[in-house]
C-alpha cells in the first residue's frame, strides 16, 4: 500500500474509534496517522508483503465471527453458577515463517476472548496459547490452524 492509502486507513481507523466523523477529527486522525508513519518509515518500508485484499478481509470477517462466539462462549461460562472451567496451556506447532506472520496469529488469538498467547519458542516453530477452557486441546489446536492461520497464510502469500 501507497503511504496516502495507509494514511486514509489510519484516518478511517481514527475516526471510527474516536466516534467522530467530523471534517476536524477526520483532519487530526489524518495528522495523527502521518506522524505515526513518519516515526517508524525504516520499518514500514522493509516491511512490505503481498497482499490479496479479498482473503484479507476473509481474515478480518474471520476474527470478528471468532470475536463474537468466544464472547459469548465465555459470558455463559461466566455467569453459570458452577464454571467447570479447565485452564491451560498448549504448544501450537506454526507453519508460519516470517515474523509478522506470527505476530499477527499471536495478535488475533490474544484479542479472542478466552485465549492469550503466551510464548513463541526461540526456533519460532511453537506458540504457547493459555485457553480458559482447554478440555480438548487437539480441537483448540485445528481452530487455530483451520482458522486463523489458514486466513493468514491466504492474505499474505510468500
């Protein structure tokens, strides 16, 4: 993406958080995303990956469905009066390679609630992921890389 483009998503970005979609605040948000761009142009230079826009917003759709039922899922399990709750952590063994790739993955599953990455091992082949409820931590595992990963795979091809 060209820095006007990124710009304008920022822009967007800014004003849908604000609240506010006035000409005043669409012009801070602006301002705001320019100089965020300026302060780390090193990184955002090298780090330029393809990008499949249509699988992109796959991924996007993908993370507020999962967003939605594991909200849910953790609201009934909150408010039942005996929570059989069975904490704890997995290894999730990544086929993802580059550094953003992992980041993002490790982003996504900390931002559903119920889930919270933990650790990537030092030979970024494994992800430690804390669940809530991880009775089953085979199914936990296929989500992850049905869902997430897949997506992620899609959007930025190699």
């Amino acid at each position: 993406m060209t820095f006007l483009a990124v710009n304008l998503l920022l822009m967007l970005t800014w004003a849908a958080v604000s609240g506010s979609f006035t000409m005043h605040n669409l012009l801070l948000g602006f301002a705001v995303g320019a100089l965020s761009i300026w302060l780390v142009r090193e990184q955002f230079a090298v780090a330029r990956h393809r990008v499949r826009p249509v699988k992109l917003l796959l991924l996007v759709a993908l993370f507020f469905k999962e967003l939605s039922l594991s909200a849910i899922k953790v609201a009934i399990l909150v408010v039942r009066p005996n929570m059989r709750l069975r904490p704890g952590i997995f290894a999730f063994p990544l086929s993802l390679t580059r550094d953003f790739e992992i980041t993002l993955l490790a982003n996504l599953i900390t931002l559903t609630p119920g889930t919270l990455s933990v650790d990537v091992s030092d030979d970024r082949k494994t992800l430690y992921v804390h669940a809530l409820d991880c009775h089953d931590p085979a199914a936990e595992k296929r989500a992850i890389s049905n869902g997430f990963e897949r997506r992620i795979r899609e959007a930025f091809p190699l």
